[in-house]
C-alpha cells in the first residue's frame, strides 16, 4: 500500500515524458507546479500542448480504467467464487463495443464529436447490465450458475449484433474504425471524460469497499454468508449492479482492454492477501499502474505505429494467466 502509490506516481511521470518528444520528469514537476502557481513553466507552447492536452488525460483515464477492471474482476471473483472471473463475464464489453459500433456506423462520432461515441459505448454497456439483471432472476436473488450463464448470454447476444453491424457498414474506413475500438485503445482519451469516470470509477470503488465484510463471507460460499446475516442473492445483485456500471464507464472510453480484471486480482491476492477491505483498493492502485505502463508501451514500441492496448494486454497476461492456472491445477 505504500510502493504501490509511489510506483503509480513514478509511472504516470514516465508516460507523461515518454513519446516522439521526449521531455524530463522534472519538466513535467515544473509545468505541474506551474499550473498551481509556484514558479514558471520551463515547456514551450508545443511542449505544453502534448504534455497537457495529449498526454496528462491519457494517463489519468488509463490509471482510472486499470482501477475500475481491477477491482471489478475482483469482486466478481467473490460473487462467483472463481478465480477465472472477470468484469467481461458480465457482457460490459459486448455493449459497450455494440452501443461504439453503432455511433460510428450512423457516422455519430465524426458529425457530433467523441463525446458522442463515449456516451454511445456507456448505452450499450448499460444495455447489457439491465439484460443481465433482466436474465438473473426475481425478487434480488440469484444463484452463481445463473450470473455465469446469464452473462455468457448477455455477451454473445450482444457480440452478434455488433458483428452484424459491421457486417451491414460497408464502408472500409469505418469497420476499421470499429475493431480498432473493440481492440482496445486510450488514443480518444481526453480532460472531457475524465470527470465524469472518476466519479464513477471512485463511487464503486468506495460502494465495493464498504460491503468488503459481505464480499469475504460469500467468497466462502452461501451457507457461510447466510451465517453471518448476508442475503447472498441480493447482495449479488446489488455487487453486479455497482461492478457493471463501474466497468461500463471504463470501457466506454478505452474499449475492450483484456486480461486486467483476470489477472491483476490473482496478483494482488499473493500481495496482501484475501480481504477485500485491504485487497479492493490495491487492486485498484495494481490496475492503474499496470494500464498506465502498457499504455505507455503500445504507443512506445513501435513508434510512430501505436499497438492497441487490448492487443498487448493479451499478449503480457496470457501466459501470466498460464502460470496462474498451471499452479491452481497442482494445488491438492
């Protein structure tokens, strides 16, 4: 809890600094200090530009979307009680890529700006929370089989649609503006999103944490949550509700960037530990950093050329995620 922040920090400094126009970490103090009124700001206009129109938003909404995948996988991994959970198991990200793909196909997003394609993508993935509440069963109750199930449904319902939209588009450009978004990026990123996702992002985080007590107990299983006074149905109906919408604003605005909510919970366990009073904000802190540094490595690598992020998240998590399954299946 103290490394990670100082990390965090040290991170968000580099990827600020870090592009076609390399500047120092202590230009990026200076100009930051400037803005509060100490000093003057050493960057020229052209510096300026990139450091806080380009570069500043894309980092703070990176470290704000880590935060919400991270700490939604790890609380859907209590609800359901596998460690293979992830916030996409919900179908977040099936609407969210349905409510971007129809934007950009109506040509939305070029006539009224991002914003439009943002609140597109958020529709869509609000879509897919109230299928999924719809699907999960009457009066709050709600069994795991059946959020498992009902969200594989909610996700390729969703994801066949969005295929038929691009399949109908026609026009090149913009079924590769599409999958470009469903591939994941922060390229859209900027200072208009960043309000608005983290009150969302901080609302959940701060809703999650103050049932942590209830989350440890049905992590247990039901008859232990019962136990201790915990309805597990309705308490996984109000989780699902506070984790979808959670996530359906980060995905809104990066699209679908994969593996964070798999594996950083598992990584953050073998850090601190199960309870999810101590585990849910290190996860948050783990999310943002490791987003922040893949961020910074998909528009690094192969620069000019920037990978989508999505794209290099699956890369860097699927043999973590390898490693982890391996070792769970040598448990006794």
């Amino acid at each position: 809890m103290i490394v990670l922040p100082i990390a965090l920090v040290l991170a968000c400094l580099y990827a600020i600094a870090s592009g076609a126009a390399d500047l120092g970490a202590g230009e990026i103090w200076a100009s930051v200090a400037a803005r509060m009124g100490v000093g003057s700001d050493p960057l020229t206009a052209r510096q300026q530009a990139i450091v806080w129109e380009l570069r500043m938003p894309r980092v703070l909404v990176g470290a704000l979307v880590g935060a919400a995948l991270s700490v939604g996988g790890a609380t859907l991994q209590a609800l359901v009680r596998n460690v293979l959970a992830d916030p996409y198991l919900l179908g977040v990200s099936s609407g969210a890529g349905l409510g971007a793909a129809g934007v950009i196909a109506l040509g939305l997003g070029a006539a009224l700006g991002g914003v439009t394609l943002v609140g597109g993508a958020f529709l869509g993935a609000c879509l897919a929370v109230v299928l999924l509440l719809l699907l999960t069963g009457r009066r709050g109750a709600v069994a795991v089989h059946h959020l498992v199930l009902a969200g594989l449904v909610v996700s390729f319902f969703l994801s066949a649609v969005t295929n038929l939209v691009v399949s109908v588009a026609g026009d090149r450009d913009t079924v590769r503006a599409i999958m470009f978004w469903t591939l994941g990026s922060l390229a859209r990123a900027d200072w208009t999103h960043l309000p608005v996702l983290a009150l969302v992002v901080l609302g959940m985080l701060a809703a999650l944490t103050l049932i942590a007590r209830r989350l440890d107990a049905i992590s247990l299983g039901d008859d232990v949550a019962r136990s201790l006074g915990t309805d597990p149905g309705r308490l996984r109906v109000q989780a699902t509700a506070i984790t979808a919408i959670g996530v359906a604003a980060a995905v809104a605005v990066s699209g679908a960037v994969g593996f964070v909510g798999l594996v950083v919970p598992h990584l953050t366990r073998s850090l601190v530990g199960a309870s999810h009073r101590v585990l849910l904000p290190t996860c948050a802190l783990l999310g943002a950093l490791v987003i922040v540094v893949g961020d910074t490595l998909a528009r690094t690598v192969l620069a000019p050329r920037e990978l989508p992020l999505g794209v290099l998240t699956a890369l860097l998590g699927t043999p973590l995620l390898m490693v982890l399954v391996r070792r769970q299946g040598e448990r006794p």
